[in-house]
C-alpha cells in the first residue's frame, strides 16, 4: 500500500512524500519513501516502485544491508593472504581505496557509472590529480576483487560494470593502460653503481651483496623477488636451469612454476653462492629495492629502476641474436605480446663482451650475515 503526503516548506513550497509499506499475513516486511518537488513525480515513482517489488524475491533483496567495498577488500586480502602475500602496491592501491568514500558503497550499488566516477574523481585535485594510467592500475586492481566478489562469496556485484567503465572511460578519451617503460641501464650507470655497491661491502662484508645480485638479475633476467625465492634444491645442474615457483603471470600467480634456463654469466655468479642456505640468494626483496633506490639518489641517477635490470637483460639477448623461443626460455615469457614490452634494441652485439664488472661480481667474496636456516637475512 502507498500514500502520498504533501508538506508545505519554509519557504512557501510544497513538497511530497511517497511511501510504500507491504505487509504479508498482517505483518508488515517492507517499508520506503521518498520525498518528491512534484505529485506527479511522487506517483510516476510509487507505480514503478510497486512493480519492481511485485517480482518474485524482489523484497528480500531490497530488505538486504549488503557489504560495502571496503569490507570486499579487506575479505580478498584475507583471503590472499592465506595463499601467497599480494604485492606491496597492489595491497597499498587496494587499502587506500577502501579508505575513500566509494569505500563505503554497498556492493549491489557498484555499477558502471560509480566506476566511472571514482576514475575521474582520482584524476581530479581532489582525488590526488593522478595520471590516467594510474586510475587504470587502480581499476585493474580493484577488478581483481570484483571479478571474484559475486562466484565466489554471493555478493551482489555487476559482472560487466568494470569493462562497462573502462569502455566509457576509453570514449571519454582517456588511455588508461600503463605505459611501457623503455629504460635501460647505460655502461657508466652500471659503473656507478657497482662502484657504490663494492664500495658498501668494503666497508660491511655481511651486508647484502648487491653486486651478486645486480649481476645475476641482469644475466638472468629473473625478477628481484624470484631471485630471493630460488632454492639450491629448484638448480637442474644438467640443464643449466632453475625452477622459478609461482612466477608472475596476470591469468595465473600461485602454482605457476616455470623451468627458465640461466645464460652462462648468470650461471658462473650464481655459482659463486654460498650454499649454507636453502635460498642462492638469502636476502630480502624490499632491501634489494630500498639499497638501488637509495644508491640511485646518492649517485643522482634518474629513474632507473632494479626491475630495468630485466629489460636490459632481455634486450641483450635479441641483440645478440637470440630468437624469440631460446629468449622466451630466460624470461619465462608465455607469447612474444609480453616479451615485446621488455624488448628495446639499441644495435647488435654484446655490450657486455669483456666487460670488467662481470670478472669483479664473479670474484667478490661473499660474507653472509647471522641467520638461521629459515629465515630470511634482513638488512
């Protein structure tokens, strides 16, 4: 049942008050309202409304609370927790949107629209004034949580919205894929850094050996997590090849254990590894990364990141003429489309044919910090 009530304003309007009460066997299971400027709008919304709450299950779903994003959020990360550790920033993006007041929309009321909405209030002054691609990331991660929110706990989430969003955001002339990074390291980086980094462990032996390190992750092109994750048990001594477990991949993260083949200048640093420890490299990732971010500032090199060691590394080889599968057997690439991103040729050759820095890395001695067998060395 449905009545309308009129109430005369302040100042001298009128406005209208629809409200819809239902009841089944004398007790009352549902109530709404809404207040209208006009009666003919107040009526034009009690017929839709009583429709829409005639259809079968229609009540219960209006009578459900429903659970916000952020508590969406705070269940995935739970959830992945409980499997393998999300990375740092895909966990910080995801904290910081629960934070934010689309952290507060209940799940049923996430739709294209709010999407659209959160992407642009980001790019705005307000929402931080961030780039369309970081909006994307911010997407592309909250679509990981989405994507799984209604199969795998029954919330009410619109399946389509976040590609519904991404297409309006596309139409609106926003390119929010990342940009590909094209930077690699040139020889007098390299120099300046591998000086910095001996210079270190001159002075503290048992510090991390970032000359081993940088070295391996150029020859290798192993990512700086994985080459703290290899074990001496995962080294195929025949096949020249380490099992890389759980390596990254967008389709497929826990389980996805790759054989890569470590290139001869890799193998030789490698192999200059104590084997005291379960871990060739018994250290830790975020160290790795704060100790070449702090080097870089010091020698006052720009925006060269350790994970360019990779890209280096894997436009090394297409300039030495590798194909694409013999590549694709180092990088742990699945298609070209992924390889292609790390590729960026700047002649033919090897660069590093006689370089002086691969005799000094293989030569550096090695000075393990105290630790137990399992636990990670943190510095």
């Amino acid at each position: 049942m449905a009545t309308i009530r009129a109430r005369k304003l302040a100042d001298g309007t009128v406005s209208y008050t629809a409200q819809i009460r239902i009841k089944r066997d004398g007790v009352q299971v549902y109530q709404e309202s809404q207040t209208f400027a006009r009666k003919q709008a107040a009526q034009a919304w009690v017929r839709r409304r009583e429709a829409e709450l005639d259809q079968p299950g229609a009540i219960e779903r209006a009578n459900r609370k429903g659970v916000t994003l952020q508590d969406m959020i705070k269940q995935y990360l739970d959830e992945m927790e409980k499997v393998r550790p999300l990375g740092k920033t895909k966990e910080a993006t995801l904290n910081a949107i629960a934070a934010t007041e689309f952290g507060q929309t209940i799940d049923s009321d996430i739709n294209s629209q709010r999407l659209v909405d959160f992407a642009l209030w980001r790019m705005s002054k307000e929402g931080g004034g961030v780039q369309p691609q970081t909006a994307g990331n911010d997407l592309a991660h909250l679509g990981a949580v989405l994507s799984i929110a209604r199969p795998a706990w029954g919330y009410e989430v619109d399946t389509h919205s976040m590609g519904d969003a991404r297409k309006v955001l596309r139409k609106l002339g926003y390119n929010m894929k990342s940009r590909e990074r094209n930077r690699r390291p040139t020889l007098s980086e390299l120099d300046k850094l591998l000086e910095h980094f001996a210079g270190i462990l001159q002075r503290r032996p048992s510090s991390i050996n970032m000359l081993k390190v940088a070295g391996f992750a150029l020859f290798s092109t192993r990512r700086q997590d994985e080459i703290c994750r290899i074990l001496w048990s995962d080294v195929d001594e025949a096949g020249q090849r380490v099992l890389v477990r759980d390596m990254k991949n967008p389709g497929q993260k826990i389980g996805n254990d790759v054989w890569c083949y470590i290139p001869d200048e890799a193998w030789r640093i490698m192999n200059t590894m104590p084997k005291s420890c379960a871990e060739i490299f018994p250290y830790n990732s975020a160290t790795i990364s704060s100790n070449w971010a702090k080097a870089c500032k010091f020698l006052e090199i720009e925006d060269l990141h350790f994970h360019d060691l990779r890209h280096d590394g894997v436009s090394r080889l297409f300039e030495m003429d590798w194909d694409i599968p013999r590549v694709a057997s180092v990088s742990g690439h699945r298609d070209w489309n992924s390889l292609r991103r790390y590729t960026h040729l700047r002649g033919r050759g090897d660069i590093y044919n006689g370089w002086k820095w691969l005799f000094k890395i293989i030569a550096a001695p090695v000075v393990l910090g105290a630790r137990s067998e399992n636990k990670r060395e943190i510095q």
